[in-house]
C-alpha cells in the first residue's frame, strides 16, 4: 500500500506545531491516494513524544540513538536515506523551518527525488500531486507538479495548514539506526535562543493588529488600550515596521511571524497576502476597515466597515463598561 510519509520535528523536549500541521494535511491526502500515514521520530529517548504521536499516524516509525539527541542534519540525512530508501513511501513532508531547509535539499539530491519547497498547500487531482508555492514576494502563487517518479518531497511552510484533532491509535515501530560512527563533518555545540522581546506574539492568545490605517505613531496608544481591555498583544503589519513605529517581532507576514491565536483583530490593515500568509490560522478573525472591498474581509469571520478612529473608542467603551 502507498505510504506518506512526515519527518516529526521537535526541538527542547516539545513537538512543534508544524509536524501536527504536516500530520493533518498527510492524513487528508492519505485518503485522496489511498495511502497510509506514517510519521517519522528521530531522537534519543522519545518514548513519550511516540504515544502523542500514534494518535495522529496510522505508524510510528521511531530511530532511538544518542547521536540523535540534538538536531544534526548530517546524521538524519543519513538515517533518512536508509529509511525512505527501505519504506519507499510515495510522499515525504518535511518542515520549510531552519531544521527542513537544513536537511530536505541535501537529502531529496542525494535519493534523487523532485522536490518542491515552501509549499502553502497540497491536493491531489487526476491522480497527480499539486503542490502550491508562492513566487515573487508571494504576488503569485504557483502550482507545480512533479515529473515522475515513485518518491516524491516536500517542504511545507509553517502555519499553512489547520491542525485536526488526532484520533487514531497508530501503531509504535522501532526502526534501527544505521549510524555506527560519530559524525565529524558537523557538530551540534549547544543551543542559543534568540533574545526575547518585550512579546512574543506566536504565543498570545488575543493579538490586535495595526495597518497603515493607523496614520499617525502617536495613534497608536489608541491600539494599545484596546489591546489591554481585551487582555491581548498590540501586533502590526509590515507598513507599521518599515515606518519604525514598532519593532520587527511585531510583524505579522510572510517576512513576519505567524501567529494561530484564539483572536486576532485586524485594525487599519488592508489584507495582502503577505499579511493574511501570517495570520489566516486564528480561530476567530476580526476586520475594521472602512474600504468595504478590503481583501482582509475575505478571511475576517466578522468585519466592520468603518472608520478606525470610530469605531475603536466605542469598543473599548463597551469592554470596560
């Protein structure tokens, strides 16, 4: 039976988002190709990591060894060149992160698959695997296919994709490293994380942006009293961030964050897609714009056609009353 396959991506004792999107959208496809689902663990003690996951995946293919304790992309290349090369699955996905971009040009070279990176979405049609991506600055999104071949690989782009609930109860394989020697060439030293800022928005679970609807800096606080009278963030779009108005770990976009909260409330912003790329994952969108064609309200569940200076004060009014 066919196979797709999804390269598990974890980092510091956690699995991120990406493999739970990536999981989601290869269980979606496994029903289009009339595949199996198989997730991909490497690490050093993952046990736990391996029961969340067999509840997404019809198989939980697991390599335990010491050498894969810290991400090293010379050593899961390895490993993954004797596991697609033994499995043969028809599709490998793998996070378009710093981990993905490191390791699936390298790997899919050396096996000799086509691979498309960046990928926003992914559907079957007569048969044949389509994958989008953007082009220029994501003016243009283009849909690729792949010349023939049994094995095919993608890249997939964070926060492209929602994640489903898990509800099978997939199968725990154990699969034998094949590494037998230390890895010289390169050499995990330890990790360093990025200076944090006053926020971090990919965490907040109310987020209010800000576009050049704004006009003014010293408009802002406006903003941010709102922000405070529903408990969230003040985040912006990229116009905010070029101005200088706010700092870049602001930005919400394709050249930003991406960000899934429970709310996100679009004040002032117009809706490009490099904008929308970063944001169309939140549960609940929220538009104020008074250009009643702005492309935000194709994807706001609820929108107001206004006036920001309006239509702000009255909502921050009726929360604090």
């Amino acid at each position: 039976m066919k196979e797709i396959l999804v390269l598990v991506e974890h980092r510091r004792g956690e699995i991120r988002d990406v493999t739970f999107e990536m999981l989601s959208k290869g269980r979606e496809l496994a029903g289009e190709m009339g595949a199996e689902l198989t997730s991909a663990l490497l690490g050093y003690d993952v046990g736990s990591f391996a029961e969340e996951l067999s509840k997404w995946a019809d198989r939980v293919l697991v390599v335990e060894d010491e050498k894969l304790k810290d991400f090293n992309a010379e050593a899961y290349q390895r490993v993954l060149a004797t596991l697609l090369s033994k499995r043969q699955p028809a599709l490998t996905l793998i996070a378009h992160s710093s981990f993905g971009t490191d390791l699936a040009p390298s790997l899919a070279a050396e096996l000799g698959f086509p691979l498309a990176t960046d990928c926003i979405d992914l559907r079957v049609e007569d048969g044949e695997l389509i994958a989008v991506r953007q082009m220029y600055g994501g003016k243009v999104n283009a849909e690729v296919s792949f010349r023939q071949a049994p094995q095919r690989m993608v890249t997939v782009r964070q926060g492209a994709f929602p994640i489903e609930e898990g509800q099978r109860a997939g199968q725990i394989v154990a699969f034998p490293s094949p590494l037998t020697e230390e890895i010289d060439i390169k050499r995990f030293i330890e990790y360093v994380e990025a200076a944090p800022g006053e926020v971090d928005i990919t965490q907040a679970d109310i987020i209010v942006a800000v576009g050049r609807g704004i006009k003014e800096k010293e408009n802002l606080s406006l903003i941010e009293e709102l922000a405070e009278a529903l408990g969230g963030v003040v985040a912006c779009s990229r116009p905010i961030v070029d101005a200088g108005w706010l700092p870049s770990d602001r930005q919400v976009g394709q050249s930003g964050k991406t960000v899934k909260p429970k709310l996100y409330m679009a004040i002032g912003i117009s809706g490009a897609f490099q904008h929308i790329i970063g944001m169309k994952g939140s549960d609940t969108i929220v538009a104020i714009n008074k250009d009643p064609n702005a492309p935000i309200f194709h994807v706001a569940d609820y929108g107001i056609v206004g006036d920001l200076f309006d239509v702000v004060p009255e909502l921050i009014k009726r929360l604090k009353a």
